[in-house]
C-alpha cells in the first residue's frame, strides 16, 4: 500500500476544507495561507507519485479524495465571487457594492 501518497491526497483534502471553512468565515488571508501550502503539497504529491503509482483500491480512494476536494474548491469559488467583483471594482477605481 502507497500510504505515503494516500497522506498526501488527504492532506490536500485537509487544507481544502480548512480553505473553505476560512472563506464561509471571509478570512481570505488565511485561504491565500492555505492554498499556498496546498501548492507546495501538489508540487511534493507529484514528485512522490512519479516514484510509484498507486493500486487500483488506493486509486479508487484517491477518486473518492479528490471528489470531496473539488466539492469544496466549487463551494470557495462561488464564496470568492463577491469579493473578487469588489476587488475588480476597486481596482478600476469604482465603490465596491456591500454584501
């Protein structure tokens, strides 16, 4: 069993959701923090998995992982709306609408 790639992916799962715990809250500092430590275990997860691929029910774990991961990145995103568009607006220089 590849548990060392396992951790990865649940690791990533862990940030994930702690992203999206911080953007229901509106700490986007804090889900910048985490996607940046997502980053460095994205970049260590592929260089781990370059080394041994992992077995198919590890594989179909892994689908189950990364199926909750891409259920909360669609939850942040939709969070991440309104603030992006008040962004857009103060950097063009126009009064950002309250939410």
């Amino acid at each position: 069993m590849n548990t060392s790639l396992l951790n990865y992916y649940q690791a990533i799962e862990k940030a994930s959701q702690d992203m999206l715990e911080a953007a229901r809250e509106g700490n986007w500092d804090q889900v910048l923090k985490l996607e940046g430590a997502c980053v460095l275990l994205i970049s260590q997860l592929k260089h781990s998995a370059a080394e041994k691929p992992l077995a198919r029910d590890e594989a179909q774990f892994k689908s189950r992982i990364m199926q909750r991961i891409l259920v909360n990145d669609a939850e942040i995103r939709q969070l991440a709306e309104p603030w992006l568009d008040d962004l857009d607006a103060l950097l063009a220089g126009r009064t950002p609408t309250l939410h």
